[in-house]
C-alpha cells in the first residue's frame, strides 16, 4: 500500500461498530426497485462493493413508511414485508463479504422531481407546503400529522435494527423533508416548530430522539445534513460557526453518533475566517466523528460533473488524506467515483490509479 493513502486504510470504531477502513459507500439515488421492492440486482450492486474494500456501505435512500414520502416507484422502500425481505438479502450479500451497511431513511418532503407520476393518496409534505422559497403546492401539516412522521422513522430504524444492519442514516440534507424544517427558505411556520433556527431543528430533534429511543443505546445513527440544496445550491442553513453549533449541539445530545457533512466541493472552507471545512468545524463544535464528502475522485462539482468528465483521474486524493492526517474527517465518502467502478477502493490501496474508471453521465443509466 502506497504510505501516501495508509490514513485512508486505518480502521475507526463508532460505538459497537469497527470499519475496516475509513471509506465510505456515499448514499445515490438508483431508483431501480420496481414497486419499492430492492431485488437480486441490488443486492449484487452492493455487494460488489462490499467485496471490494469499502469500509462502509449507505444505502441509497430508502423511504420511510408514510404517504408522499416518495413519488417515484423505483426508490425502494424500508417498510413492507416484500421491501424488508428485499433489504434482507442486501444485508446478507453485504455480510458475507466482510461488509458493513446502514440504510439510509429518507422523506422527500415537498420536492419530488419532475417527471414522477402523481400519487393521489400521496399528497405532498412540509412544515409550510413550499415546495421552494415562494411555491406554495401544499397546506402545511398540523402538530399531529408531523408527529405521524416523526414515528414513521422510528418504525424503519427499528425494522433496520430487527434485520440486523450496522447503524442507520437519517437523510436531513439536500432540500428533503428534514431539511425543508431546518430551512428558513421553506420552514415559513409561526409554531415550535418555526421561526429561530433552533426552533427550525426541532423536527429533526424529534426524529433523532425518538429513532435513538427505538433502536437502543449502542446502534449508531448517523445525520447527513448540508448548507446546499437542491432548490439552491447556493442557500445557506448558518452563516457563522456560533449558528453552526446552535444547529447542531441539540442534535448530538439528541443521539447522533456521526454526522455527515455534505457539501458539494468537500476541500472548501466553511467560513470566510477560517480554513476549516464543513467537516472540520462539525466535528471541532459537537465531538462527534465527521464524514466528509463532495466531488471526491473527480475533477468537477457535483453539477458539472454529470455532464463532463475532465482530464485526470485522481482527483483530490492528497487533500483528501489530508483530512483525515490533520483530524477534520474520520471517513470520507465516495459517490461517482465509487458507482462506476465498484473496485475503486481497492485500486486506490494498491497505488493501481492508473486503472480508475473516469466518472461519465452513462454510469448513472446502469446498475453495476
């Protein structure tokens, strides 16, 4: 193994759980379980990587038991006894490799993308029925219909306890139901649940609680959240890092384990007076191990790179060790680069860079 990359092969412990490494299988949306059933196609999918070297597997997100919580028929569900016995045999695949995986428990809130079919039993859902800053497509839940959701994440953390997963990911980022509480842009409600900014976490807070209160003391949950979204890559969830540890001290006493921080470019500063990225302040405000994530093994952000592919196929990989080197990351995750070469990791030990796979859009269209 090239001295260069050893940082990135140490193994780290979160609670009962030990990872190999410190490479992460990042959460893509793949949308190829017809009915929300994963299949043996899936199953492969991931263990394929798992038998390749990745520390850890999230599973693309997977929705949780509630009306609107996707509008797309191909993203597979974490409910149901056809789904679960689907994420069972994942599980097993994974296992027989030497994997470790956590699914990822999502609700996409009001921003479903174009070209779903509509659901009439499935009405869009958020704090104030914005499907963005100005779109009013929904009227906002009351305090009981949001309670039904808080215990809809509960219910999938608790079946992904019963299965036998490694940990789960509650998916707060990207614009998506979570997020869309967090966020000033489509949180506009005038209750508990709006207004200032730890006031707009108390969703997530309540959701972190009470999937800590369903799978027990000792399974780790992790919270993906980001500054970005998808109605705006240029928003913002804080401005300072005082905000930044307002918004996330209530979460980590609330049960979360490690938090995901994820930003487009995952080398860039967080603030403008300090060199510390998003990770590094995450970690140095809560305690908490980080993961760091964000174009890793690609030469372009996440929008231009899925249409181009540039020149150079190991990308970021020196600023990447450094991370882990100097503290501000405990693991790193790795989306494209790892979808279209499903052996990325273990290239990347063995100095084999020249036999990286460049990241293209068609990569996206398959499931390998």
């Amino acid at each position: 193994m090239p001295r260069s990359v050893e940082s990135l092969f140490t193994p780290f412990t979160i609670r009962d759980l030990t990872l190999s490494n410190r490479i992460v299988m990042a959460p893509m949306t793949r949308a190829c379980s017809p009915g929300g059933v994963p299949g043996p196609d899936v199953a492969a999918y991931y263990r394929r990587r798992a038998g390749n070297g990745v520390g850890l597997i999230i599973t693309e997100g997977t929705v949780v038991p509630h009306p609107g919580s996707s509008m797309n028929p191909g993203v597979p569900h974490f409910f149901g006894d056809d789904a679960l016995a689907g994420w069972s045999r994942v599980l097993s695949g994974v296992h027989e490799m030497g994997g470790k995986i956590i699914p990822q428990l999502w609700h996409v809130g009001t921003f479903h993308k174009a070209g779903t079919e509509p659901n009439p039993e499935a009405a869009p859902f958020g704090p104030s029925g914005l499907a963005k800053p100005g779109e009013q497509i929904a009227e906002p839940p009351t305090e009981a219909q949001i309670a039904v959701v808080v215990e809809a994440y509960a219910s999938a953390a608790a079946a992904a306890r019963q299965l036998g997963f490694d940990g789960i990911e509650l998916h707060g980022a990207h614009g998506y139901l979570i997020d869309q509480f967090f966020w000033e842009g489509t949180n506009r409600r005038t209750d508990r649940y709006g207004g200032s900014l730890a006031a707009r976490g108390r969703f997530g807070l309540e959701v972190v609680s009470a999937c800590r209160r369903a799978v027990g003391p000792d399974f780790p949950i992790v919270l993906r959240y980001s500054q970005w979204k998808l109605q705006d890559f240029n928003a913002k969830l804080v401005e300072t890092p005082a905000e930044l540890a307002t918004f996330l001290a209530p979460l980590a006493e609330a049960g979360v384990d490690v938090f995901h921080c994820s930003t487009r470019r995952f080398w860039q500063p967080a603030f403008d007076e300090s060199n510390l990225t998003l990770a590094g302040w995450t970690k140095k405000l809560t305690g908490k191990p980080v993961i760091a994530v964000g174009s890793v093994g690609l030469d372009n952000d996440f929008v231009a790179g899925l249409f181009e592919h540039k020149a150079g196929r190991n990308s970021g990989l020196e600023r990447l060790v450094q991370l882990i080197d100097d503290g501000e990351a405990d693991l790193v995750a790795i989306g494209r680069a790892l979808l279209v070469d499903p052996a990325w990791v273990v290239k990347i030990r063995d100095g084999r860079t020249d036999e990286l796979v460049p990241f293209t859009p068609e990569a996206i269209k398959t499931l390998y």
